[in-house]
C-alpha cells in the first residue's frame, strides 16, 4: 500500500490508479510524464523519464496499471521513479478498490443536513434551500468538494457542507446577532456549483461548465434563477446572491466581490477554516508524535508538527 511505502523500496508489478498525467520536457529536450498514481491508501506521485512506446496510451487518467519502480525521498515527501508500465484489462480490477473514502456515516450526514434545512424558518430561505437540495441531491450527497486538497473523495461535498453547518451552530451561539436563516441557507449552497463544476464522485475532473464559468458563478446563476422561478422575495435572492459571490473572501481567490454582509464574512470564515484544517488533518493522519508530516502545497509548502501526547 503506498501509506505504507519507504524509501529505496522496489516494487514490482503493483497495480495503482493513474489519477492525473502531465506531459514535460527535461533540460536536454527529452520527453517524460509526471504521473499521479493511488491506491485505497494515498496517492503517490511519479516519474517516468524513459518514454517507451505505447506509454501514452496506457498511462491514462481512470486506468489502473502495473508499475515497476523504485521510492525516493523528494523535498520530504515519498515519490516513485517508475521503470517501467503495463496495461490492466477492466475485468481484472474493481475500480472501487483504488478510491480512498474516510470512515463516514453519510447516511447520518444526509440526515443532518436534512435537520439543518428543517432549522430555517423564513419560508423564502427555507424553499430555495428545499428545492435546490432535492433537484440536486443525488449529486450533493456523492461529488467531492474539490480535485485535490480538501474533501476530495466521493461524498466529500456532503463531508464538508454538513462540518460546515456545525461550525455555523457554533457561531450562532456565541454571536446570537448573526441570523441563522442567512447564515444556515448561505452554508448550504455555498458549494452547490460543484455539482456542476465536477464531473462526478470518482476521479473527478473539472467540467467544460467548471472550467470556464466556476462554481461560483454556477451557483449564483442556479440561486438566481430558482428564486425567480419560486417568486421568492428579492432581497432573498439578492442576500443569497451575495453570500455565493463573497464566499471565498477575496477577489484574488475567486470572489467577484467581498463580504459586506456580516452573515456573508462569517461564512466566509467558516469555509476556510474547514477547508484547511481537513487538509491539516489529512498530512498528518499517518505522523506519529514528535515528527513531522510532509510539505502541503495549499500552505506554502510548509510542513506541521504532530506534538507529542504525555500518557500521565
């Protein structure tokens, strides 16, 4: 299993998941693949430097694979230098066994986020949560949240809206000031545009849609376009608007505008605050007390340190 990987181990024939491939030139003009490959366990990332023929055709993302190679300690962080590659035929592998999926109840969490809708007590709020939740559901409760980083596994999205939801309880107790309907309806459909945004709960990819609009503005024209259908009041639908657009703070994070709501900032908090203290606690799910994890990227490639816990 790649969690289980050290450095200078040879392996011989293992099958992984290719996940992502990128195409590179070295400094000498020789073609080689940057290769993403997982396991129920991790992700590991690669290197083929030797191009063989047929490589391209069997080293593709969604395929499953056997690999030669040997790891190697890069810059902290466990890596694959792969000799060699060979194609898996489907019916010898179930692609359910190369996707890691944390130890959830979702149906318990669909249930939660079901409680929370029931919480919103503007009827406005209320049916444009309802509604858009039921369109969508089947997608909600099984697309990932993100491609990488945070929540990235199938089911992540409902992981993440629903972590989200208690952090926004939370805050309503110690600010009473802060409206729960805005603020409950705001954490809801913060993300719904990655329904659209992603391709689907396994190996998600960014759509055409996600690519070119983002789910920010996904969810804004979804928001938009259901509270007119529903005849809601337009100051619902331009607060929800509003929260949709601001919730990732910034303009330089993809924010059309700021928080000028305090409902919107707090969401905006929230966001933020579970989606890096997931991708936290995924780098040092596996560091024992007293070392530490691998560099994260999202944190500046900085790495964390696991203190280490008395026994008195």
């Amino acid at each position: 299993m790649i969690k289980d990987f050290e450095s200078n181990e040879e392996i011989y024939g293992e099958k992984f998941l290719v996940t992502n491939v990128v195409r590179g030139v070295n400094s000498s003009g020789s073609p080689y693949l940057s290769i993403t490959l997982q396991d129920k366990s991790g992700s590991i990332e690669a290197k083929k430097w030797e191009i063989e023929p047929g490589d391209y055709q069997v080293i593709d993302v969604g395929k499953v694979v056997r690999v030669d190679g040997v790891t190697y300690l890069y810059r902290d962080q466990m890596q694959l230098k792969v000799y060699k590659v060979m194609n898996v035929l489907p019916d010898d592998y179930h692609l359910e066994d190369y996707i890691p999926r944390p130890n959830y109840d979702f149906k318990a969490l669909e249930k939660e986020l079901d409680d929370s809708i029931a919480l919103i007590k503007d009827k406005d709020y209320h049916l444009v949560v309802k509604t858009l939740l039921d369109e969508y559901r089947d997608k909600f409760i099984s697309f990932p949240a993100a491609t990488k980083n945070h929540h990235e596994f199938a089911g992540g999205l409902l992981v993440h809206s629903v972590h989200m939801v208690r952090l926004a309880k939370a805050l309503l107790n110690l600010y009473p000031s802060l409206d729960s309907d805005i603020l409950l309806s705001g954490t809801i459909l913060h993300d719904l545009g990655k329904v659209i945004e992603l391709s689907g709960p396994i190996i998600a990819k960014y759509t055409n849609e996600g690519r070119l609009i983002g789910h920010i503005s996904i969810a804004h024209a979804l928001i938009s376009n259901k509270c007119k259908e529903l005849g809601v009041d337009d100051e619902v639908r331009l607060v929800l608007e509003h929260l949709i657009l601001t919730h990732h703070g910034k303009k330089e994070y993809g924010s059309p505008v700021e928080p000028m709501i305090k409902e919107a900032l707090a969401l905006n908090m929230i966001d933020d605050m579970d989606a890096k203290l997931e991708m936290v606690e995924k780098a040092l799910h596996d560091v024992k007390g007293g070392e530490w994890s691998q560099r994260v990227l999202a944190f500046d490639d900085r790495s964390f340190y696991q203190p280490k816990k008395s026994n008195k």
